[in-house]
C-alpha cells in the first residue's frame, strides 16, 4: 500500500535514492557526516470478502504498516532497512476476524557503498524485477503484481546510474542499470514476530501449521543452497516527455529450481520477462491522468519443467485535487500438459486525502482515506470484495 500522493516511483533497493543523496553546501565543508531518512506508513483495514465458491462471506479487520530507514555517510558506506508488519498467509475459511494473524518481519535490510555511477548493495535485498507491485493505483490495485513479485531474498546487486555515467541532463530522469544475484532468506531474518509465517500442509491429513523461517523442504524458485538465482533490470523514472513524464522497467530474471521440482523429476530453471510503462500527465491544470500497463511472461513457472504463466495488468488513475479515482484490470494465463487455465482481477477505487481537506492543513500528514472494490476470477469461480482503510504517512 502506498499513499496516493506520494506518485509513481519505481520500488527498487532504494539505490536510485542513495545515488541522489550527496552533500550539501553544509556537509561539503565537512570531514564527515552521517544523514538518515525514514518513515512510516499505518493503516487500518476492514475487508468485506464475498463469497466465492463454498467459501461464505464474511469480514476482515486488520493493520498493516510498513516502514523504512535509509542511513548515507561521506565514506560512501551506507545501510537500508525495510520493516512490514501484516497478515500471514492462510487458509480462507470463510470466518469474520478482527485483527488476527498479525506478524511483523524484515523486509529488507542491506549494507550499501556509492561511489557515483557505482551503487553496490549486499544482504537482504528486494530484486528490481517489474513495479506494478507497487505502481498499481487504488486500494486493491497492487495485489495482482504480488503474484510475480520478487521478494525476501539474501544476495547483492550493482546498480549503475545512467544519468552519471553519460553526463545526461535531469530531463532523462533517474534510469539504471542492474544487476542482482540471490538465493531465498532462510536466515533468521525470514522470521515472524508475534506469528510465524511458513504455511505447511501435512501431506497425510492436509492439517496447515506454520514454521518460524523458511526451509530448503518447502520448495520454491531460488530456494536453494547457493547465489543461484539473478535479475538484471534496467528501469527509469521522471523521464520528461512533451506530454508529462515517463516510469519504465524492463527485466529479465533466471531462478534455480528447488527441492519440491527436483523430488518431482521436473526441475528446471524458472526463466522470466518483465517490461511496464507508467505515464503521469495533466490534460489539463486540475488534472493529473497516470495509465500504467506491464507484462510478464515466465516458463518453467515456480521450476517445473513445461508450466508456464503470463500475466498482464492495466491501470488508469484520475486525480484532482485531494481525490483519486482508479481502475485496474489483471489477467493471468497458466499453462500446462496442453491444458490452459485463466484467472483475472478487476479492481476499482477512490483514495481521499483527508491531508487536504481537514483544517487546519498539515496537521494530519499524510491522512489518507482508501474505499475499494475487487473481482476476482478463478475459473469457474467469481467473488466480488469490497475494503476500506484509513491510512496514516508519517516521514523524517
């Protein structure tokens, strides 16, 4: 969830801001200084799911929150942190809850050193694979990018700066190049506070119980014994068009099989592509209009040989003054034996910020009120959802 007013900005390790921290005129008189930059972002949710299938109806209240720390010095030396606190994965069982299941963990958390063009990261990164994740507008329009996101991963990267290696002027933006080499956090760090977090189905019973960390036996692309798995990426943002600005990522990504695909017979390297365009314009003075659009196309999905999956998202987003509205639509396209299966999401939403409408302005940053509606198709099965949140942003 992010709030609507903070644009479009493409997730990365948050290298892109490291590369543009540097010294001020006081810092540059000085022999050495330590900046930190952070903030918070709380939210309170209440979810209507309808019902789907045999699963009844029924409500969800719960808080998310999600915080982050970026630490830049003179040595060039510098540390990023990430820190979610949300709902663990579980089973639908078509039963009303109220702030159930909540578990806190780190999202991230690397050692970085710039040394323009040059930004190197190392320890638990987020690979820069697509952005609809967190592009996609209104209170439900991220969550189809969740599907093929690429997260909680132990490894580094080296980020290259186009703008500074080429001397380009600020109208090209902040694009990059990338490179990133991973394997999935079973380390301490995968670990739950206040839950655990692994879903695990006993195989005998079918009874879920959940593990502390992440195991080698859960399986899973990149969930391997060595830095097997990489990404390189080569994304943009504020790019100056004669019509607005320019988001935009390309990535390619390769992921070892683990041990569910090799107990199979079936493992092979899970191989994917990933290109997204987000375009901010005013028609008009009042108006800002944002399209986003991306497509993913993976084979030998999650490491078994012979499935593949294509996914494509569109969005449109509308915002004038302290409201936004948005829609998106998701589909997804599996592939298997011969056998093909479609899913898809539709979602709508109005995003106020109460920031700017409550008196005295400022008093309430970043007070943001989120109404959504989801549709979600799972073959024969259609369910249609409806959520709220009051969210709170607060920076330092």
């Amino acid at each position: 969830m992010k709030l609507p007013d903070h644009g479009l900005a493409l997730p990365s390790l948050a290298l892109a801001a490291l590369l543009g921290l540097g010294a001020g005129p006081a810092r540059a008189q000085a022999s050495f200084w330590i900046d930190a930059d952070g903030g918070a972002e709380i939210a309170l949710r209440l979810d209507r799911l309808g019902k789907a299938g045999e699963t009844r109806a029924h409500t969800n209240a719960f808080a998310e929150i999600e915080a982050d720390l970026v630490v830049t010095s003179s040595t060039g030396l510098g540390l990023v942190g990430a820190f979610r606190l949300e709902q663990r994965d579980r089973a639908t069982i078509g039963r009303s809850q109220v702030l159930r299941d909540e578990t806190a963990y780190v999202d991230q958390l690397y050692l970085t050193y710039t040394a323009r063009p040059l930004a190197l990261a190392a320890g638990k990164i987020h690979p820069r694979f697509g952005f609809a994740w967190d592009a996609g507008p209104g209170l439900f329009g991220s969550e189809f990018g969740e599907r093929y996101e690429i997260a909680e991963q132990i490894g580094g990267g080296i980020d290259i700066s186009l703008p500074d290696l080429f001397g380009l002027p600020p109208e090209w933006g902040t694009s990059s190049i990338r490179a990133e080499i991973f394997q999935a956090d079973r380390s301490f760090l995968s670990a739950g506070l206040f839950n655990h977090r692994y879903q695990v189905e006993d195989p005998e019973t079918g009874r879920l119980s959940y593990r502390a960390r992440l195991r080698r036996s859960a399986g899973g692309p990149g969930n391997t014994p060595g830095l097997s798995s990489t990404v390189l990426s080569l994304a943009g943002q504020g790019m100056t068009l004669p019509l607005g600005s320019l988001d935009y990522t390309f990535g390619m990504s390769h992921r070892r099989a683990g041990n569910d695909a090799r107990e199979a017979g079936l493992d092979a390297t899970e191989r994917g592509v990933v290109a997204g365009l987000a375009w901010a314009f005013r028609p008009v003075p009042d108006l800002r209009v944002v399209p986003v659009v991306e497509a993913v196309r993976l084979k030998n999905v999650d490491g078994f040989q012979g499935r593949s999956r294509d996914f494509l998202m569109a969005g449109l987003a509308l915002e004038w003054g302290p409201f936004a509205l948005s829609y998106t639509e998701g589909r997804q396209w599996d592939e298997e034996d011969g056998g093909k299966v479609r899913s898809a999401q539709r979602t709508a939403g109005l995003d106020i910020a109460l920031e700017e409408l409550l008196p005295p302005q400022g008093i309430f940053p970043g007070l943001t009120m989120q109404i959504g509606w989801r549709q979600l198709e799972e073959g024969s099965v259609t369910a249609n959802d409806f959520g709220a949140a009051l969210v709170f942003g607060y920076r330092f």
